[in-house]
C-alpha cells in the first residue's frame, strides 16, 4: 500500500471514530452535523414544538449536503416525502428576484429606473386584478414616479404588505419611495407587473425556463399543478389546547411573485446551492443581491409600518437586499428569507463563507419556533435575526 493510500485510510478511520465538532468556536473550520445526527436534531425539535411535517436541507461549499423529511403531510398520516409539494409562500420572492437580475445582467432592467419609464401608460391607470394591487388607488400620488426596480425588491415603497391590510382596503404609500424598509409583497408583485406589461415577460414560463430547468428543478411550479394532486403537503393549524386542524393545499390559479410557487424541498435545496455557488448571474448581479441596499430600522418585520426606532435601538448589520434580508454575524456576511402563512413555516439561512445554508419548509406554522435552534445546530452562532424576523 502506499504512502498516500495509508494516509488516506487512516484519514477516513479517524473520521469514523471522531465525533462532529457541534460544540466548536463558530467559525470556518466547524464540521456538518452528521445525516444521523441531524435527523436525531429534528426529531427531537419536532416533538419539542409539536410540528406535523418538517423537510429540511443542508447546502456546504455550495453543494447539497443532506436533504430529508419527517413527519406526516396529510390527515391521513401519510408521509411527508423529499419529493412532496409544499407551499413556498414567500420564499418565492428570493426565486424571482433571481429572474430579475437576470433580466439586469441582459440589460433590459435597470435597477435605478423610474418604474415609469418601463409602463405605456401611467401606473394608476392599468386596471388589475388580482395578485396585483389597484393601483388607480394611487391617482393623485405622484410619489409613485420615485418607485424603481431596486426600491420593489428591497422593500422601500412605501406599501403595507397587502392591500387587503388596509383599513380601507385601499391602496396608499406610507412614506417616500426609498426613505425606509418596509415589507410588501405588493411591492414585488409590483415588479412582477412592471415586467409583465414592459417586456413581455411571462412570468411562470421564464421562471421555468431561467430558474427550474436551469437547476433541474422537477416538481416546482408557480401556480398549484393537477400532478401534485397525490403528493402534496396539506398544512396544520395548532391551538391552545393541543388540538390540531387541517387545511387543504391551497391550490393557486395565478402567478404572484411574492408567494404562489409550490416547490419541494429537493427542488429549493438546488436552487439554494446554485445561488449560494452564483450560478446563472454575473458577479455583480449576485453580489448586489446579497449586499447590503438599506438599514433596516424596525423591532420587528412584522407589522410592516411599525415606527423606525432610534439609531441607538436598532439591530446592528441587518439590512434589506434584494430579494433577501441581509446580516452580518460571528461567521461573517449571511443572508436569509423566511416565508410564513396560517399554515406554513419556512426558512433559508446561508453564510457566505464555506457557501453554506439550511432550508426548512414546513406545513406547520408551529415548526418555525424550532428553526433558530436548528440553523444554529448546522452551521453555529451566524447571525440571523430571529428576533426580527417572528418577534420576542
């Protein structure tokens, strides 16, 4: 045998014998759990919250390291599968985005251009339906003018979240466009008319094609898919009691950039490791992504228009990029997104060194108070602003 193979032998014996570094200084050199490790991790924290279904995925050095899922995605008890179809919610906004910058790096969006420049007509004139909001609620605001790509997708248009939260229903701008942060899925569904009426752009159909297939993507959609009839994860509402109710997968018609997809969660872990690695983007598209675009300067994301807080109150390094929320922790550089509805807990955590994330999808709201511990017991103390993002 010879001197490299020995060595080599003894290299994987070692590994065998040595246990992970779970309890290690954050930092570059930390070691990913074990699959057997971390599907111990998960158990036990689905049990601790009560959660019916969980997937969840590990991303290291840019490559999908573990991707597994438990629990039931039905009142029938069926099992929830790796290749079962889940609710996305908001994590299709980081999805879209990507598309946009896309449409950057080929020169047809400018970041930095008025929204105006790219309509026929002025805003407030198009009659929508839905996902879009009414804008002919913004006649008589100027303001809409200031609105650019770069303030939609890093949240600083001045809308509530939905027009739906509205007292009245209608839809307003709260402040300047670009003076501050606040979160609004009106906003990205905003883009994703812009780009629709501008250029073109079939929104389902480029996603397929600049995203899905780009990262063999198999069983995401951005609207509900009659093959996902027999496969898909309905969600679960807990109560107070420690009963638990279902509710059918909610089976979208029309294409929201803000949450319609359907994905899986192999399907999101390929695409989280190809963002993470860069792929499909210039350098300077990904990187603007990822940097930081605006201070973020709330206690909490939700509700959206809450009061800024003082300079002196705010939580350090967390900013808006594009698409995703931006943090600077132990471990250097992060990004994250969550998504949430009634049923629905999901989250994607990465760091930028060692090009590693986790992802959890989960049909069960209730399964988001495990996320903080679980990102920690993957990849350490990084960062990510729990606090912020679901509040004390």
């Amino acid at each position: 045998m010879t001197r490299r193979l020995v060595l080599c032998s003894v290299t994987i014996y070692l590994q065998g014998l040595l246990p992970p570094a779970f309890a290690a200084e954050p930092g570059a050199g930390r070691s990913i759990p074990t699959p057997g490790a971390l599907d111990t991790e998960v158990a036990k924290a689905m049990t601790a919250v009560g959660a019916t279904g969980l997937a969840v995925a590990v991303i290291d050095e840019g490559r999908v390291v573990y991707v597994r899922a438990f629990g039931r995605r039905n009142e029938q008890g069926q099992p929830l599968r790796e290749d079962t179809v889940m609710s996305a919610a908001s994590l299709t906004k980081p999805v879209f985005a990507y598309a946009v910058m896309q449409l950057v790096d080929e020169g047809r969006i400018n970041l930095d251009v008025s929204i105006a420049g790219y309509l026929e007509n002025p805003l407030p004139a198009y009659a929508t339906q839905r996902p879009y909001a009414a804008w002919h609620d913004l006649a008589g605001d100027e303001r809409w003018r200031h609105i650019t790509p770069r303030i939609l997708l890093s949240h600083r248009a001045g809308f509530a979240n939905f027009q739906s939260l509205e007292p009245d229903g209608r839809l307003r701008m709260h402040f300047d466009p670009g003076s501050r942060f606040a979160y609004s899925g009106d906003g990205i569904n905003l883009l994703q008319f812009v780009v629709e009426r501008s250029l073109g752009f079939d929104t389902k159909m480029e996603l397929q094609r600049r995203v899905f297939e780009r990262f063999v993507i198999l069983h995401t959609s951005m609207t509900w898919q009659e093959r996902a009839a027999t496969n898909q994860a309905d969600g679960f509402i807990g109560s107070s009691l420690g009963q638990e109710r279902s509710r059918p997968h909610i089976r979208r018609s029309r294409v929201a950039a803000a949450s319609s997809m359907d994905t899986t969660i192999e399907d999101y872990a390929r695409f989280a490791a190809g963002f993470i690695r860069g792929e499909g983007l210039s350098p300077s598209a990904h990187q603007e992504m990822t940097t930081p675009q605006w201070p973020i300067t709330t206690k909490t994301q939700f509700p959206t228009l809450q009061p800024e807080l003082p300079s002196s109150q705010r939580i350090a390094n967390l900013d808006a990029g594009l698409g995703v929320i931006i943090f600077d922790g132990p471990q250097g550089p992060g990004f994250y997104k969550g998504g949430h509805e009634d049923t629905v807990g999901n989250s994607w955590a990465c760091v930028a060194r060692q090009q590693r994330c986790v992802v959890l999808l989960s049909n069960d709201v209730r399964a988001e108070k495990a996320f903080p511990d679980l990102v920690g017991f993957v990849l350490g103390d990084v960062g990510v602003p729990w606090r912020w993002e679901y509040g004390p």
